[in-house]
C-alpha cells in the first residue's frame, strides 16, 4: 500500500501565464514514471497537495480532466512561499504532487440531469475539470442540459478564455461569461455573477447546480437558487478553504463534524446548512 505521504515525482511541462496581473499560473505536469500516472486516478472535483523540496506543499484543485490524458493540470494563484516558488519555476524542472485527495462532484448521481455550473474569478479550476468531462464525446449524451456561468471582474482575469469560446460554438451547452463592468472590446456580458445566473439558471426540475468561488459570490448565489425554487439538496459547493494536510490528520480544514480535506471538498448546501457559519 502506497505511503499517502509521499509524493509522486512530476515534472513540469508547460507553464501559462493565465490573469494580466500574472500572478495566476496554470503547468502542466507529466508525471516520471510511467505507473504513478496509472496509480493517479481521479475525479473532476478532487484536489492535490503540490510538494516542492526545501519549501513545503499546498493543497490546489485538479483543473484538468481524466479525459484529458495522463499530464494533469494547476492553475496556482501566487500568494504565499511554496505558490512563489512555484511560480519562479520553468519547464523541465521536477517536484511532487500528493494526491489525488478529498472527494468529488457526484458526476454518476447527475446523470440524466440538467447541471447549472457557476464560477467566480479562479476558483473555476475544479469546474473546468468537470466541463471537460461533462462535454467529453464519450460522457455528453448521459446529461441533459449543460448552463456555464462564469465571471470576473475584468476581462484579464478570466481563465481559460480560448476553452468557453470554444464551447460557445458547440452548440450543447450554454455559456454565459461576464464581468462586474463593461470595457472597451469585451463581447459577452457584464454583471455580478448572482444577476446573470437569475437570468440565465434553468428551471429547479431534474436539475443540479454546482458552486465555486469566492466567498462573496457564493453568498449572494446561493439566495438565486432558493428564490427559483432550487432545494439545498441540488445544490453542490467546494469549499477549499483553510485545508493542510490534505488527509484530515492535521484538523486545520475542522468544519462542525467534517474535515473539508477528507469529507469534503465537495458539499451539498443540505449539508452545509446543518454546519456552524463559520464555514
């Protein structure tokens, strides 16, 4: 049985600069034995601690989808020593990831579902994950109607850009991408992300919805959806929030009776409700 740990080897493969203030990040890792890319099995929603010798680790979602192949995919926002260490590295260079932890986006329970996916700002890197999974050729056809929602407060700080506007041509989903306010060549829409999911959520009927963002826009999303009639049970968050370990030794991420690292990330509001509001 594998030592939960220790991290696999990676290297890195390819490094974006994603946000115009650059201090978001997306690298590609390809991982050095072929076997730990096999033993890597994971699930849209799940995260993984990213481990750098000398520095420490941090615990980031999987932005990447199974479907994409065996490289998996981090967008890392540069707020702290591992994260800047990070961000001073180059293609080629080596480190390890730990994972993959926590739980998933309940993907086999959705389907035959309409699913409403709404992300602020960079906490879009689990729903990219599950994008690419919902529209891949092999999975679409077990979903009903997929709505995307997402938002930022301008045009450079959204992520992933070639990726919607390549799913706005597809024709199966609908997507919906805005920022707080309008600027001189932005051609899609301008909003808080709560305006634009009131006007854009389907009907609550075989339908779910899953959040992530900011706290701020979660708390004014969360009120849409009861006001169109959503219950807390179709509704599902991830929380990623003041996680450590990532296997719930520590009790950093202690949330009433959960660890967010090992019970969570991903929540349903049902759950949540039951919480202390410290959440």
């Amino acid at each position: 049985m594998r030592n939960t740990y220790v991290p696999y080897p990676v290297r890195i493969k390819d490094v974006i600069v994603e946000t115009e203030d650059k201090q978001l990040r997306s690298f590609w890792f390809e991982f050095i034995n072929p076997e730990d890319a096999e033993a890597f099995n994971y699930t849209p929603g799940q995260f993984a601690e990213l481990s750098i010798s000398g520095y420490g680790e941090i615990p980031i979602g999987i932005a990447s989808s199974p479907t994409e192949g065996k490289d998996v995919l981090f967008t890392v926002n540069k707020v702290g020593v591992v994260s800047s260490q990070l961000h001073n590295m180059k293609p080629g260079d080596v480190m390890g990831i730990r994972g993959p932890l926590g739980n998933s986006y309940p993907l086999k329970q959705m389907e035959g579902k309409n699913v409403v996916i709404v992300a602020g700002g960079f906490a879009v890197t689990t729903l990219r994950s599950t994008m690419n999974w919902l529209l891949h050729p092999d999975n679409r056809d077990r979903y009903g109607k997929i709505t995307f929602i997402y938002g930022a407060r301008t045009p450079g700080m959204l992520l992933y850009e070639n990726e919607w506007r390549n799913w706005m041509q597809r024709g199966d989903c609908d997507i919906h991408v805005t920022i707080d306010r309008d600027c001189e060549g932005w051609d899609c829409l301008v909003g808080f992300v709560p305006s634009v999911t009131e006007q854009v959520a389907p009907p609550a009927e075989n339908s779910v919805a899953l959040i992530c963002g900011p706290p701020i826009m979660i708390k004014f999303t969360q009120p849409v959806f009861d006001k169109l009639g959503w219950q807390p049970d179709q509704i599902v968050l991830s929380l990623e929030n003041r996680m450590k370990c990532g296997i719930g030794i520590c009790g950093r991420c202690n949330v009433g009776p959960y660890y967010v690292c090992k019970d969570g990330p991903v929540f349903t509001k049902e759950q949540l409700d039951k919480l202390p509001s410290e959440y």
